[in-house]
C-alpha cells in the first residue's frame, strides 16, 4: 500500500493568481449571483433619481431667481416641482433600500455557501493537517469569508453604476446642453473612476496581503496565549506574551506608504469634482444661457457621486481580493491522502486487520520499519515503546492519515481500495489528546450522530464508571462542559471521550494513551469494560505506557526505533528480565513506589 501526499500550492504560484480565485469562486457560487445584475439595475436608478432630485430642485431655485430656462420641466408650477421632489425621494429611498437587500442577500448566501465549503475544505484535509494553526484556520472561516462580502454586495452594482450613469450624463450634457461641458465632465468621471482607482494600486495590494499576515501572526499568538493561559500565568510570562504579540502585529513599511496613497486618493476624490465645476463653468462662460449654466454647475458635483464610489470600493477590493485568493489556496491544498478512484466495499466480517511489512517515513528519516500485525475481532493487542518509537504513526498510517508503504487488510480488502468515511467507521481511533467540543454532554456522546437514545448514553457512562458524576448532574445529558470540556476532570474527559468512540460501536478500537490520565482503580474499570467490549467481538489495539493493565494481553509488540524488537504475550515478556518490555515495567513500579 501506498498512500500520496499532495502539499497546497506554494504562495505565489499560478493557481493562486487573482483570475483564478475569482473563476472559483464565481462558479462556487453562480447559482445564486443572479440577482447581482438586479441590484446592478436598481444602482443605476438610484444614482438617476438622486441627480433627478438635483434637477428638479435647481428648477425651482432658477425659475425664483426669474432666469430663463428652456429645459424640460421648466414651465412646470411650484406645486408641481414640490410633488417631484416628494415622489423622486421616496423613490430614492425604495431603490435604496430594495438595492442594498438584493445585493446584501447575494452575498450573505455566498458567504454561508463559502463557509460551507471551507468547512468542507478542512474535513477533506483532516485529522492530521500538518502545518495548520487553529489561528490561521479560523481566520480564514471567519474574518477572510466576512471580508468576500465587498466583492459580491459593493463590486459589480457600483462599478454598473458609475459607468451608466456617467455615460449617460456626458451624453446628455455634451448632446443637450454643451459639448465642451460635456468632454469635460466625460474626462472628469475618467480620471476619478479609472485614474485615480489605479494611483497605488500595487501598493494598496501588497498592503493588504502584509495586513492580513499581520492579522494571522496576531490571531495566532492570542490563540497561543489563550490555550496556554495557565502556563503564562503560573510562570509570570504576562510581559513575555505581550511582547509576541506586538511583535506579531508590526506592520511594514509599505503598509505606511500605502496610507500616503489612500491620502492621494481621497485628496483626489474631494478636488476633481470641483475641478470640474471650475471647468464648466469657464467653457459655459458666453456660450451657456445663465439659467442653463446654473443648473448645469448644481448637477456637476452630485453627477460625481456615482464615480466617486468606485475609488472606494477598489481599495476595499483588495483586502478581499486577498481573502479570496487565501479561500482558493485552502481549497487547492490536497488531503494528506487522496479518495479511491473506484471505491470497494466492506463485506461480511473475515480476517480482521493484516499488517504487512508496513513503513512510514517523515522528512526523509523512517519512523517505522516493516512491521507486520494482525488483529481479529474479539482479540486484544498491545503496542508499547518509549516515546518517539513509532507507536502513534501507526495509528496514523491505519487510518490512512499518513503516507506508508506496506500492505494493510481490512477483512481481505486494502485500505487504500476502502473510502476513509467506510475505513474511519470500522477503526475508530481515541487519542491522548482528543478533545470535547463546546456544547452539552449529549453533543459530546453523540456528535452529530442521531437515534441515539438517553438509555443508551446513561449506559455508556455507567460502563466507564461515570454512573455516579452524571447522577450528580442536575442538567443530565444537557449539561455544559465548557471549553474543550474545561469544566470536568482529565480522566472524565478521556473517559468521555473513549465513550463516544463506544457508542459507534467499532469493529476495531484503537487506543493510543486514551487512559493516561486515570487512577489507577478507574483504569481498571475500563480495561474491565473494555474486556467485555472484546469478548463482544471488538477487535482492540492499544498503545500505552502503562505497562500494567496489559497483563492479559495474548499479544504484545515492543517497538524501539520504529522497529519491532519484541513481542509476544506480557507474561513471557516479563519471564526475560533483559527485555525492553521487563524493564520498562521494572521502571515503572519503581516510579510508583517513589510516589512519581
């Protein structure tokens, strides 16, 4: 059996340009991105009923200073003029309102589908998401997909916008009124839609990928410093993690100049409109009836509203540019280990799990070396070593989480012929270091799964010899655990732990260190519930270093140096004193006896 391991692309590399982010999550979407062309449409009447506004009030304002006006509306009575204004208000307001609902509602569906597949993304890549940090990982669930909002809610209706409505004002002026006032504001709408969105562009870009590694380097160390909140306090590190922190969050010097051109811009912006009025007015001068020029310089400043919008969503474009290009990495990035094209199927229950001449290498050095192991229902095998020995890459390599080399059977079939959902249903692995989720006990037991009845969860508790703690629970299965179950003991927690895995009911179990943090006379109690467990059919092999709960075991492997350099059952390991196993049980009753 050989499993490929598949790294995401490099930072920088083609499939992470821009275009492609955008095509994958364009058609991540495309769906639902439909009703972008309504808001489209509803900007641009926005944008004409404000200057409408403009219009019929420069009417009324022209007509009281008794200037002559010959454009439409002009012999219309105050009355009149004053019902225009009410009526083009309230619909500003409506197309307001119906623009932003469309267009908050596309993106706030995309946002739920990219969360979904994000989500995705990181199961297809679990359980063992080498160089993944929980920082930079819920950063990109969180504030990366919350940044995508601009994209698809303040993109494409106010860039359809300002191109309509200013296309459509230069027309009309330079056709009804004045072509020179009509190049000029056509050139106006050009240097603040186009020119000035470019002024930077480069360096607002690398601003914000440096802000958003800023951002990650900080949400890491918080992270860091949250988890280990005990040990920061216990060793008065406090000044120490403060110090990280502002370490992570230092900003380069680019981001600065990049303010420098956020300032250029929005100098921009607030100039060139009236740079504008000042044009036309100096082309109108002895060319435009007086009425006709007023009018004219009233609509030139507001005209530029819907440009002016473009400078500001092409500097927010950016961040989000960037978090989308950080959603398409994460999506390139390949499991640790890949599907089976043509998938077979687990048939009736055979031979148990065959180990054969099975290794597994990490960073070109090998931690485990041929070994070989089989494992039938309704027995028990045992793995023991000293730390590093390979125990745990073999749990690993069992659950297709690493890349190994060998063959492993699973009644006849190989595993890497199997589909990880069908493979990590028949072997369920319990880790030291497994966790509870935030939520009750009954979500903990259960974990998504349902049918499960409260019969059944009281059961496994009382088999693991948790009977008495839950009884004392006055919630019961809703009671809250607290964060990663911090409300309860280490041993409830693996104990816990160990009866989710239970109540899957696995063909094979796999404990690796799942009972290092009992007692003694609680062990015992486990390995007793797990002894029925077995004599029920389970298969079990367990990893631990606590060699005196496998004093029953038929079979027990000593690896050393991912090797394997003994085996056989405890009771003949113990009858060789010379033997690993013997004295590592010679060191650990002296350890007991010392009180360590």
């Amino acid at each position: 059996m050989s499993t490929e391991h598949h790294q995401a692309p490099a930072r920088g590399q083609r499939p992470h340009a821009t275009a492609g982010a955008v095509r994958w999550i364009l058609a991540s979407t495309r769906d639902i991105v439909a009703p972008l062309l309504l808001a489209s449409v509803l900007a641009c009447l926005t944008r004409l009923v404000a200057l409408a506004i403009y219009y019929v009030a420069g009417l009324g304002l022209i007509r009281a200073s008794g200037l002559a006006l010959a454009l439409p509306g002009s012999a219309a009575g105050y009355g009149v003029l004053a019902g225009w204004l009410i009526a083009l208000a309230l619909a500003k307001g409506v197309l307001r309102y119906a623009e932003q609902y469309v267009g908050h509602k596309v993106a706030f569906l995309a946002l739920a589908r990219l969360r979904t597949q994000v989500y995705a993304d990181y199961e297809r890549q679990a359980p063992f998401a080498s160089g993944a940090h929980s920082g930079s990982m819920l950063q990109r669930a969180v504030r990366d997909i919350d940044r995508v909002e601009v994209f698809f809610a303040h993109t494409l209706p106010p860039a359809v916008a300002a191109l309509v409505t200013s296309v459509l004002v230069a027309v009309l002026v330079g056709f009804g009124v004045d072509g020179p006032s009509g190049l000029i504001l056509l050139g106006g709408y050009l240097v603040l839609g186009l020119l000035v969105p470019w002024l930077g562009l480069g360096s607002l870009r690398r601003a914000a990928g440096a802000e958003a590694a800023a951002r990650a380097r900080t949400s890491r160390a918080i992270g860091d410093t949250l988890s280990g909140a005990e040990a920061v306090f216990s060793l008065h590190a406090q000044a120490a993690m403060t110090d990280r922190l502002g370490r992570a969050g230092r900003l380069p010097g680019g981001v600065r100049r990049a303010s420098w051109v956020r300032g250029l811009r929005a100098s921009a912006v607030a100039v060139v409109p009236w740079l504008a009025v000042l044009g036309v007015a100096v082309a109108g001068l002895g060319r435009v009836p007086g009425g006709e020029l007023i009018l004219l310089l009233v609509l030139t400043v507001p005209s530029f509203e819907a440009v002016r919008g473009v400078e500001g969503f092409v500097g927010s474009l950016q961040e989000s540019l960037h978090s989308i290009r950080t959603l398409y990495a994460n999506h390139l990035a390949e499991p640790p280990v890949a599907e089976p094209g043509a998938a077979r199927a687990l048939g009736a229950a055979g031979d148990g799990l065959q180990v054969q001449d099975l290794s597994v290498q990490r960073q070109g050095r090998t931690v485990l070396r041929a070994l070989d192991l089989e494992l039938g229902r309704g027995e028990r095998v045992a793995l023991v070593g000293e730390s590093g020995s390979g125990k745990s890459t073999l749990a690993a390599a069992l659950l297709r989480a690493v890349d190994s080399h060998g063959t492993v059977l699973l009644d006849g079939v190989p595993i890497d012929e199997l589909t990880l959902s069908d493979l990590r249903t028949a072997l369920v692995l319990v880790a030291q270091d497994d966790s509870l989720v935030r939520g009750t006990l009954r979500e903990n037991l259960t974990l998504g799964r349902t049918g499960m009845t409260d019969a059944t969860l009281a059961g496994v508790l009382q088999e693991l010899g948790l009977g008495q703690w839950f009884a004392a629970q006055r919630e019961g299965l809703d009671t809250r655990l607290g964060e990663r179950g911090s409300r309860i003991s280490g041993g409830q927690r693996q104990r816990l732990v160990l009866a989710r895995a239970l109540l899957r009911e696995p063909q094979f179990l796999i404990l690796d260190e799942a009972t290092s943090a009992l007692d003694t006379h609680t062990e015992t109690l486990v390995m007793q519930a797990l002894a029925r467990r077995v004599d029920a059919g389970m298969g079990l092999l367990m990893i631990s270093h606590k060699l005196g709960v496998l004093q029953d075991f038929a079979e027990v492997i000593v690896l050393a140096d991912g090797e394997v350099i003994e085996r056989g059952s405890a009771a003949a390991l113990l009858d060789r004193p010379d033997s690993l196993f013997a004295r590592m049980r010679r060191r650990e009753l002296a350890s007991i006896e010392d009180g360590v």
